[in-house]
C-alpha cells in the first residue's frame, strides 16, 4: 500500500518489488508480467525472497518531521502546563543535561531503537545546544540505519533562555552550528550512513538577530535544511509582533531561513498570508497533532495549506507530543481536524488517506528525499505490518487500509528496513515459503 493521490491510497495485491544492491526498487512486477515466476524463482534460489503472509501488508516507512531527540526521557510529563513554562521549568533543565556524553548514548539509544520499531525510517531531530552529544546521536542513527537530518540547536538571546543553557554569545552559536556541519560531513563520508546536518535555530524567541541572520548565512553556504518553530502558539505568535512588527514567518523569511529545504513545526497560527509565503518560498509544515492540543491553542489548517500549495509533514514533536508513533500522530490529525469543521470551516475535515500522504510523500518532499513511495527509484523504506482483525473484518482494501491506520501499534510492526536494510524485526520471518 502506497499513496496514489493526496487523497487516496493505492493497494496492489500480488507484487514482487525488487530492490537493487544500493537499497532502491528496481522494479515492481505484478503477477501478471510474463517474467513474475522466473523472477521469483530466482529469488528464492538465492535466499533474497521474502514472503509477506496473508494479513500482513507493506507499506512505506514512514518521516518524523520533528522530533525533541533530548525531551524523549520526559515524554509524557508537565503536559498541562503551558509552553513556556513547560520550556523553563521541564524542558530547559532536562536538555541542559546533554553534555553529560554517557547519558546522551543512553537516551538516543532508547529513543532511535524506538522510533523504527514504530516505522519511523526517516527523522528529522532538534538535538540540544551540545556538539558532542549530537554527533553521538548521529553515530547512533548510522549504527541503528535510520535515515536521520539532525541540528545543534541554537539558542542564544538572554532575554529567553536561561543562564544554564544558552550559548553564550552569536559568535558561538554560529561558530559551534559551523563545527557541527563540518564534523556531519566527516561523519557522513567516513560511514557512507544517510545522515545530514540541519541548521536549527530553535525558534524565534530564543535567538538573537545575529544568531539568525547568520544561521541564514550558514544555510546558503552549505546548502542544508533549515528547522525551527513557527507560529507555534498565540504566544510565539505575538512575540514576533511585539519584538519585529511582523508575523512570525515574515521574521523568519527577512533573516534568510525561509527556504525550500525549510521545515517549520507547527503553525497553528499561520495566516492566508502566512501560507502564501511559505507556498512562495516552497517551504514545509511540520503538523504535530498531539503537541498542537497541550501547546497550540487552536489546530494547524492542514486541509487549507495543502490548497495552497504548502507542503505538510506529520511530526510527534517529542516530547510536546507523548507519542513516538506517526501512526498514533496520524489518528490525532484526522481527529484534530473534525474541529476545524465543527467550527464552520465545513472543507477542514482530513481523512485516513490525507494523513498517510503527509507521514509519507509530505514527509519525503520536505527532505528532498526519494521515499514514501513503492516505486522504481525510490529507497527500499518499508514496514511490514500485520492487520490483527484480518480474521474478523472486512477485507475490501480501503477498509483494511484505514483499520491499519487506526489500528496498527508496535506490536503489529514485524519488519521494518530502511534502504532494502532490515533494521528492526519482532517475531519469525517466513523467508523463502
Ligand atoms: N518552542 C521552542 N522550543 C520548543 C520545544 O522544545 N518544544 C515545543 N513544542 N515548542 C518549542
Ligand atoms: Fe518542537
């Protein structure tokens, strides 16, 4: 199962996919190709077959666009406080303690083996201000073989971050970002593991202008991916009005940081204007469902962005989201949206489809990346899941389709691989029957 349209999903019973040594479908062969049964003969004779028995399903692995890879040993906890206490009270102190190295290894172990044993393939993460503790959550994502976009943050402004966890000037959040990159690119080549450096300006509030016209700079230098926070809450919203005169975005565009390779979370309170920008600079919509109801105050119009031409990704925001399931993110994003309809904007509603488009092709769009598809020329990003009612339900596929939308959680995830490479498994894979 893959994604046909924005609004429908594709089922194609009885395919062989084959994948070529670097990880990339080659070619997908249906049952009633001349060469099915030789192809499949062949695989079998040399071990590289695998089975997908009756119940179970593939499907594209899936992008995390925004992911706190420090907040996840909180996930769950103070979520009732508001965002910016959440921040100085929780979120601040825990991240602080990331330039301990041996509790970084710890924690990213936890959370990177978690993420692909729920189908996440792809991640795009916020590190914490340290270097080293971020190289060690790339080493992580190399050895663990997820596909992984990963930034220092940066955070200098006095005024909203505190003393303990700061960098300590603009001169050091860039001069630190700029190291970052370049161990990233070290790293990259000496591994051959798909991991890319990110520039992260952790939003608005907590950068100085410097800081962000120069993190702009670095992002053109370098050709990278920018991330950061937009219009998150009303109150973000009203701190770019308060401190510049203009909208959130608007901030982010004047310093260089709104690009096509721009991912920003969030947007709850983008305006018509705003989502014109973002169509105008090509840049992506993270859509965090779950953090959008204790941090938002209102639900990201997903239905309208994608009128307008704004790419939309799905993201769990840990830890201001507690979930590290897209599917569990998918199921709050349809949810989410039925309020937006209640309250009369009656073409808001999204559906089982709409939300699997955003977790895969809006995720790989964001990253300038060839998956979410099951198609020649894409990587071999997949999950195979087993739908656990099949014994009891319907089995017309749009209806197998949105069950395993709602109803699929780790337990159901058997095999996931990343570029053809097997990366998680549960249970007995019934290779070669
Ligand atoms: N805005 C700035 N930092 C953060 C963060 O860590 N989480 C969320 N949800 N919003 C933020
Ligand atoms: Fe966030």
């Amino acid at each position: 199962m893959s994604s046909a349209t924005f609004d429908k999903a594709d089922f194609t019973p009885d395919v062989l996919i084959c994948v070529d040594q670097s990880g990339t479908i080659d070619r997908v062969i249906s049952v009633a190709d001349k060469d099915y049964q030789s192809v499949k003969q062949a695989a079998i004779n040399n071990s590289t077959y695998i089975h997908i028995s009756e119940g179970s399903y593939l499907l594209p692995g899936f992008t995390d666009l925004h992911i706190h890879a420090p907040q996840w040993s909180q996930a769950g906890l103070a979520l009732d406080k508001p965002l910016n206490e959440w921040l100085n009270t929780y979120t601040f102190p825990l991240e602080a303690k990331f330039r301990d190295l041996a509790f970084a290894q710890r924690v990213y172990q936890s959370l990177v083996a978690e993420l692909l044993a729920n189908g996440t393939t792809t991640g795009l993460y916020f590190g914490s201000i340290h270097t080293e503790a971020n190289l060690v959550l790339a080493k992580i994502c190399a050895s663990l073989g997820q596909r992984a976009f990963i930034g220092k943050v940066a955070m200098d402004n006095p005024d909203q971050t505190p003393e303990y966890y700061r960098d300590n000037d603009s001169k050091e959040a860039l001069e630190e970002t700029e190291k970052f990159v370049q161990k990233m690119i070290q790293l990259k080549q000496s591994s051959q593991a798909e991991i890319t450096a990110v520039i992260t300006p952790r939003f608005v509030p907590s950068c100085s202008d410097e800081t962000l016209s120069g993190l702009g700079k670095l992002a053109q230098k370098y050709d990278l991916p920018i991330q950061s926070h937009c219009s998150e809450s009303i109150w973000e919203d009203q701190y770019a009005k308060d401190r510049f005169n203009m909208h959130d975005a608007e901030v982010l565009d004047k310093f260089g940081l709104l690009t096509d390779k721009s991912i920003m979370a969030h947007g709850t309170q983008l305006s018509d204007s705003d989502l014109k920008l973002f169509h105008n600079k090509k840049t992506t919509i993270a859509h965090c469902p779950i953090s959008n109801i204790y941090f938002g105050n209102s639900v990201t119009r997903v239905k309208k962005a994608h009128q307008q031409q704004v790419n939309v990704g799905l993201g769990t925001d840990i830890s201001g989201g507690f979930s590290p399931s897209i599917y569990r993110n998918m199921q709050q994003a349809i949810m989410s949206s039925q309020i937006l309809t209640d309250s009369g904007d009656r073409n808001a509603r999204i559906t089982a489809a709409n939300a699997f488009y955003l977790a895969t092709v809006g995720g790989a769009k964001a990253l300038h990346v060839k998956t979410g598809l099951i198609k020649p020329g894409y990587q071999a990003d997949f999950q195979i899941v087993k739908d656990q009612y099949f014994d009891i339900s319907s089995n017309d596929p749009q209806e197998i389709f949105e069950r395993l939308v709602y109803h699929t959680n780790k337990e159901n995830i058997k095999q996931v691989y990343v570029s053809g490479k097997l990366v998680h498994s549960i249970g007995e894979n019934d290779n070669g029957k």
